[in-house]
C-alpha cells in the first residue's frame, strides 16, 4: 500500500503483544478476532 492509500483508511488502533520471542503488532480489529469477541 502506498502512504496515499494508507490515509484514506483512517486511523486504526494497535495493539502491541509481548512474549518471551518479543513484541508483535496487530490492528484492533484482527485481535478481537482472534480473541473470538
């Protein structure tokens, strides 16, 4: 995606998960998901 598409997508929250591997990035979106809320 380019930096034009990216802003017509709006703000999207992330979350930011930490493991003993490190830290991974999610928009909210795919989190709840894989919660199953």
């Amino acid at each position: 995606m380019s930096a034009i598409e990216t802003q017509n997508l709006g703000m999207v929250p992330i979350v930011i998960e930490q493991s003993g591997r490190g830290e991974r990035a999610y928009d909210i979106y795919s989190r709840l998901l894989r919660e199953r809320v």
